[in-house]
C-alpha cells in the first residue's frame, strides 16, 4: 500500500476530486494548507500600494492510502487532472504504508481500505 500526497492548486481540487471518484477511488482526506515550493512565493502589486511579495500561498493537501498496483493510476490522473503548466502546480509525494486498520471493525491491511 502507497500513501499519495498531493499538494495542488485549491481551484483544482474538484477536477482531480471528481476524477478520482469517477476512477472508483473515493476515499480521500482534504487539507486547506499554506506554502510555498523552488518559486518561493509571487509578487504582487496593485494600484496606489506598489509591489509586495507573498511568499506563502493558498494550496490544498490530498491524501488518499491505495493498493501499490493503483499508485501509478492514482498518480497520473492527480498529473492530469491537477496540471496548468504554470509555476505553483505542486508536487506529489508517495510513502510506503505498513498497515492500515479499520477502526470499526478491526480489519488489516488492503481490506482496510
């Protein structure tokens, strides 16, 4: 089993959120989160301010725990579904997972999920 991280544009999250379910992957945990990635935030300017720099930005962390034979799967749809081509589009990040446990029934490992 594979943790998916994916940290993605929140303008985003319902295409790659919609996608997956429509791919049969449903289970997923959402978290509003602020950062900043190699662009180290963006400058902005507006009339009668000048210019100021944001250096941590709006973005959203997906987390989904699927079998190791759907990581790639998982992964290509978040790259399609996620991507604009722009500086700021995010990153993925895949961690191996031991075990899982269903808290209500108990149950281990891939049927967990």
């Amino acid at each position: 089993m594979n943790k998916i991280e994916a940290i993605i544009r929140p303008e985003r999250l319902d295409s790659v959120k919609n996608a997956l379910a429509e791919a049969g992957f449903v289970g997923l945990n959402v978290v509003h989160v602020t950062g900043r990635g190699v662009q180290r935030g963006v400058v902005m300017g507006a009339r009668g301010v000048g210019a100021y720099e944001v250096d941590m930005l709006p973005k959203v962390k997906l987390e989904t725990v699927v079998r190791n034979a759907d990581t790639q799967r998982v992964v290509d749809i978040i790259l399609e579904k996620a991507r604009t081509g722009n500086i700021g589009d995010g990153k993925i990040f895949i961690i191996p997972v031991s075990d899982a446990i269903r808290v209500r029934t108990g149950e281990r490992g891939e049927g967990a999920l």
